[in-house]
C-alpha cells in the first residue's frame, strides 16, 4: 500500500475532472488527478477531438478543444493538482481508504471522484476516422453551428439521432436520416417531430458504406449500400453526424458501483453520489442526456465540494 492516503483522488482529466481538482484544490485538499481515460483513451476527453468549440461560456471567439483541455489543466496545476498519466486498471471501494491501481501501482484515497467520461460509437469505417473534425461529427450541438445552410446526413434511428436531425434542421438547408432498418427506434413523439419537419428526409434499409472524400480533406459524399437488394448508390453531401449512440467509460466500475442497463454510473437524484458514500460520479459517465463541457463542469463541482463535505463529516465524527 502507498504509504499516504489521498484525501480525494479524480479519475479522468475531461472538463468534470478537471473542474474537481481546480475545486479540489482550492479547498487545499491536494488532489491527485489520474488523468487517462478507464479505456485507454487520451488525457482531457472527448474535447481533444473537437476541433472548435464556441459554446462554453467565456471565449466569445470560440476555442479549440484541446486548447480548452489545456487551459482547464493548467488551472488545475495552479493550485498544485497531482497528476499521473496512466490508465486506472482496477478499483477496490469495497473498505477505506478506497483502492485505484493505475499500471499496476496502488493508490489510496479517502474520497473517490469518477470522471471517466463516455466515448462516442462510430460506424467502424477507415474514412470517417479520417475526416473526423473535417465534415465527420458525433456531436450535433457541438458542430452543427459549422454546417449552417448546407445539406447534412445523420446516421442513425434512435432519439439520439431524432434529436441530432432536429438540432441540425434548425441550421442547416437539409438533412437526411440514413437508418439500416425502415422503422426508426426512437420515441413516438421524436419520430413525428422528425417526419413532420420539411427540411428532415429519410433512407431506409441503408447503411453507409464509405465517407467521401478524404483526397478533398473533407466530407463530400457518402457510398451507401441498400441491405434489401445489395444496391450502392453515391449520396453527396456536406456533412455526416454519427449518432449511434454513446459508450460510457465505467467497465472498470462493473460489480462495484450501480450501472444502468447502458453501463452509465447511477447516482442519488440530484447529486453525484453513488451507492457507495465517499465515492462520486460525474461528467458524461453519468450524464446520458446532455453530455456537454458545460454540464459536466458544473457535476465536476458538485462532486469536489460533496467530497470536501464527506471528508469534514468523517473527521468531525472521528474528532
């Protein structure tokens, strides 16, 4: 065992985990921040594959995302958040202080924040890996600003994507709904607020294939595959939005913390706490509804001050 107990220790380094440790930090209890995400991903989240956001309060101009990531980690440094960069291989909440090993290396901490975020699902295609931030979005509301007035694709047929289409109708001159099936999975209420809408159309049975054109350096078309009678046909296009669905970072979490059925970590109504007290959840493994930089700071601190109140409780009972 490490031979100091942390007083709170962050998992993940997105805009909630890092808003914690600048919390955290603050109220001087000297945070250590292991910043890689559950599942091998990069430090700082989703928004170091966003090229310009301009919906986070503060910076008019707009920012690049890792930029942004940037910024909020070194206001984190500031005030002396600890960092590891390392992936957090297991977890022990079982007794306190809380166990976290990150390659191999234990930790431990009498408050644990879980900030891992979600990771978006993509259609698996070489080209759209290519062409993501150049015509290749998952994120409507955080992109679709760039696509005003011109014709778009959503792939997908759940609310997710009902909600995408919708979002993107109020900007763009089109958008079509590509779903490989010819009913869509989503809500009675999304599903007619969709086919209502004059500017959403629809292809069925049809799954895209191939994103075009990554010799332009941006999205110019998409090669789509008819599942019914095999056809390809080349659909032009400006943009592609994804929305397939979300996969939370909580498969470490699986056995120790509530899930729902999706694997997003359960917390108390209204707070960040999960079923075990000292241990809280933030950011977009808990959040499946708005999964934004703005909201998922505002749960970063929630969960820095609930722990700053868990760790004077526990010292005021053992006084």
């Amino acid at each position: 065992m490490s031979a100091e107990v942390e007083k709170v220790l962050i998992i993940g380094s997105g805009p909630a985990g890092l808003t914690a440790a600048v919390y955290a930090a603050r109220a001087n209890l000297n945070p250590l921040c292991i910043e890689g995400l559950v599942v091998g991903g990069i430090p700082g989240g989703q928004l170091m594959i966003t090229t310009e956001v301009e919906n986070y309060p503060g910076f008019p101009e707009g920012i690049k995302g890792p930029e942004m990531m940037q910024k909020f980690r070194d206001q984190a440094e500031r005030f002396k958040t600890r960092f590891v960069t390392q992936d957090v291989d297991r977890v022990d909440f079982s007794s306190k202080p809380f166990g976290v090993w990150a390659d191999g290396k234990e930790y431990r901490a009498q408050t644990v924040i879980i900030s891992t975020g979600a990771s978006a699902k993509w259609l698996g295609l070489e080209n759209e890996q290519k062409l993501q931030n150049k015509g290749v979005s998952a994120c409507a509301t955080c992109d679709g600003f760039f696509f005003r007035n011109q014709d778009v694709c959503v792939v997908g047929g759940g609310d997710t994507a009902m909600e995408e289409a919708l979002y993107l109708a109020g900007l763009c001159k089109s958008v079509t709904v590509i779903h490989r099936r010819d009913t869509l999975r989503a809500s009675q209420i999304m599903q007619a607020r969709a086919k209502a809408h004059e500017k959403i159309s629809f292809i069925w049975d049809t799954e895209v294939v191939d994103v075009l054109d990554v010799e332009a350096g941006t999205v110019n078309g998409l090669k789509l595959r008819n599942l019914k009678t095999g056809e390809e046909t080349l659909h032009p296009t400006e943009g592609l939005f994804v929305a397939i669905g979300h996969v939370p970072n909580s498969q470490v979490f699986k056995g120790i913390l509530d899930q729902d059925e999706l694997g997003y970590l359960v917390t108390k109504p209204g707070t960040v706490e999960t079923n075990i007290p000292g241990v809280y959840a933030c950011g977009d493994v808990q959040d499946k509804l708005w999964r934004q930089a703005v909201t998922a700071a505002g749960t970063g601190c929630m969960a820095a001050m609930s722990a700053e109140r868990w760790i004077a409780e526990e010292e005021f009972k053992g006084a």
